[in-house]
C-alpha cells in the first residue's frame, strides 16, 4: 500500500513521499482490460494466463501461477510442497514471511542474516537444520540474491525444500540469470509498494510442473475442474484486473531497475566516507532490484541512533522507514516460536536496530536525495565536533 507521509512531513513544503509507485498509463490498463469487461470475463479469463505467459518468459522459468499476493502464493506453496515440522527462515524479513508459514501449519525456526548482503546466512541455518527441517525459506533483500548455491547444498543434504521470498526481486539477476528459477519455487509480490505493480498480487515462479498443477489446484480452492478437491486450498486467484495492470507494468521494469539502481548509487556516493554509515553488499555480477534501499546507522561511530537520524530526517519533511524492524524473533506472535535456549541471531539484531531505509523510486527527486544525504552528513558532524 502507498504509505501516507505525516501530517507533520507534509506541512513543510519540501517534504517527500517515501513511496511513489509509477503505473503503467490507464489508457495501456484500460486497452488490455476492455474485452475482459465488454465480454464479463472479469476474473477466470484470458489476461491472467497472458500474465503467466509473459512473466515466465520474462523470468526463464518453464511455469508462472498467478496468485492474490506473496503471502497466499507463499502459503499455498508450503502446502502444495505437502511440508510437515521446521521451515528455517531469516528473522529479518518483513513479518509475512513468517505468517505464511503459520498458516501451513509450520513451525518457522529463524536463522540470521549475513552482515554484508543482509540476506539469509547459509553456515547459521546449517546449524538450525534438525531432522523436523522439512523447507529452507531465503528473502532476496530489497532484491539483492540470496546465496542460492549454498542454500541448495544444505537443502539437497538434508532432503529439504528450497523456496524463495522473491517479494521484493522482481526484475534482479543472480549469476546472469533473472531471479525466479532458483530453488524448488520462488514467490513475487506485485503489491504497489514492489517494482512490478498488479495492485494486489502475487506471482509463483517453478520448474517443477508437479508442483505447478498443484498449485493451480490450490489457488482454486484445492479443486483442479473435478468438483472434488485434491488438496487443501483457498481462493487465491488473481482478478483479471490486477492482472491487466501487472501486463501494462512488465515491459517497464527493466528501466525501473535502472533507475533505482542509479539512485542507489548516487546515495551510496553521497553517504561515502560518513563515519558509522554502512551500506548493503551485492555481489559483483549480481543485480540487485533495489526495491529498497537502506543504510546501516552505527550509533557508536555516527554519534546519534538510527531513529535520531529518522527523526532529524522527520523534522525536515523526509519521511524514511525501518525495512525491517523489529525482527521477526522480537515480535509478538512469530518471537512466540523462538526462546533464549536457541543460538542467538547477533547480525539479524544489529542489522534490524541499526537500519533506516530511505525513499526510493522513478520520480524521487534527485535534490530531495541530496537534502537527505546533506542532513545526514550533518548529523553525522554534530557529533564529530562535540
Ligand atoms: C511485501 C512482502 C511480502 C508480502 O507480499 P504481499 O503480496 O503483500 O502478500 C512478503 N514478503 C516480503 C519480504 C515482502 O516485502
């Protein structure tokens, strides 16, 4: 959902939306839906398998499943997948994550981040592994790839399933190949806060065709045409509206990526050389979609907390986000699955505590990322001088 700035943000002229989506134009939308709804075939119809089509060549995948969202396409795959016990996922994630695991009736067992790319660590989930492990769930943070080859050693050892949370990778490439072929299934979301935009959705990309059929039968209640369900399912079918816009939208994110990989880079050049200020590591070669972009605010070395910063920021009329704060094992109903007997998660805390995601998308002024960057080199001074 586009984030509403504060009242207070808004009053101070130069304030900044910290989301910004850029849709496709109507008249491309409203071109692509004009049969659907002349002819009354508003969901169940033929955009949804353009849609598919189109995503799964755009992707290199043999198979795409539309879905409602990330959080749905998620869950239905843990189902499909028929899991039972443990599924290992990163606790700094954002929290649907976690939720679609509980509702397949898993038990998520959280493993920690790696400190420079901020995405799932392979060596601290091979310690959480234990012979309940039945799924490894990695997050491709704000689009940058997780370490898929180490994750699918650990996986194919311990016989369990590999998903990804592709939720904020739609349009990134890992080793020259575009996310969504890796692992037994990935999972996009197209929520207007993401690259690709279907208003509300969510895209389940495989190579598996099992696991396809099975998850057409279960964004469909579980029933393949036979009026007698296969498996246990939901209504989890896309409209064919949400499916026109995220047509429309699919062409244009190769440039978004373009753009908010510059903009990435020109707040990495700006922010360079401020002591405490710590940047997200994307391995060379990789592209990361950058559906976020967020620093790491040393208190110790910068001299004011994170949310200092955020609020100084705040004063000027640019609102920033904490992607993704509290973690996952410090939250009220998923930290109910973790206790002070497991290890530790020390990088996922000092990740998570420290972050402070600024505004990110086409439209983002570059004097306004300019002002942003200016008044965190001064918080930064004001602490140097003292
Ligand atoms: C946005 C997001 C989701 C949820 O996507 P929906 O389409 O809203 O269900 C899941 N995981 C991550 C990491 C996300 O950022």
């Amino acid at each position: 959902m586009p984030e509403r700035i504060s009242a207070h943000a808004e009053n101070k002229g130069r304030s900044l939306r910290f989301i910004h989506p850029k849709l496709p134009s109507w008249h491309s939308v409203q071109r692509l839906y004009h049969d659907a709804y002349r002819t009354s075939q508003i969901t169940n119809g033929a955009l949804v398998k353009r849609f598919e089509a189109a995503a799964a060549e755009r992707l290199g995948v043999k198979h795409c499943i539309a879905v409602s969202s990330c959080t749905s396409g998620l869950m239905l795959v843990m189902k499909a997948m028929q899991l039972k016990g443990e599924v290992i996922i990163p606790s700094f994630t954002f929290f649907a994550t976690g939720m679609a695991a509980l509702w397949a009736g898993l038990k998520p067992v959280y493993a920690d981040c790696n400190p420079a790319t901020w995405t799932l660590d392979p060596l601290d989930v091979a310690k959480r592994v234990t012979r309940r492990t039945c799924a490894l769930v990695g997050v491709h943070m704000y689009g940058n790839p997780c370490d898929t080859e180490s994750l699918s050693s650990i996986a194919s050892m311990t016989h369990a399933k590999l998903i990804f949370d592709s939720a904020h990778a739609f349009g990134s490439n890992h080793f020259g190949k575009p996310v969504g072929g890796f692992g037994d299934a990935e999972v996009f979301s197209l929520s207007p806060t993401k690259l690709l935009v279907a208003g509300e959705g969510g895209l389940v990309s495989t190579n598996d065709a099992t696991l396809a059929a099975r998850i057409v039968a279960a964004r469909n209640y579980g029933d393949l045409g036979a009026y007698d369900p296969d498996l246990q399912g939901l209504n989890a079918r896309m409209s064919e509206f949400n499916a026109a816009l995220a047509l429309a939208g699919l062409d244009a994110v190769e440039s978004k990526v373009e753009r908010h990989n510059q903009i990435a880079a020109n707040y990495t050049r700006m922010l360079g050389g401020v002591p405490g200020v710590a940047f997200q590591g994307v391995n060379p070669g990789d592209v990361c979609a950058y559906k976020d972009y967020s620093v790491l605010i040393d208190p110790d070395k910068f001299g004011k907390t994170r949310d200092q910063v955020a609020a100084a920021l705040l004063q000027s009329g640019y609102e920033t986000k904490k992607y993704f704060y509290p973690p996952l094992h410090q939250q009220r109903i998923l930290g109910a699955h973790h206790s002070s007997e497991m290890p530790p998660l020390p990088i996922t805390e000092r990740v998570s505590g420290r972050v402070l995601s600024l505004p990110i998308y086409s439209k983002l002024p570059s004097k306004g990322a300019r002002e942003i960057c200016r008044i965190i080199r001064i918080q930064a001074q004001a602490h140097t001088v003292q």
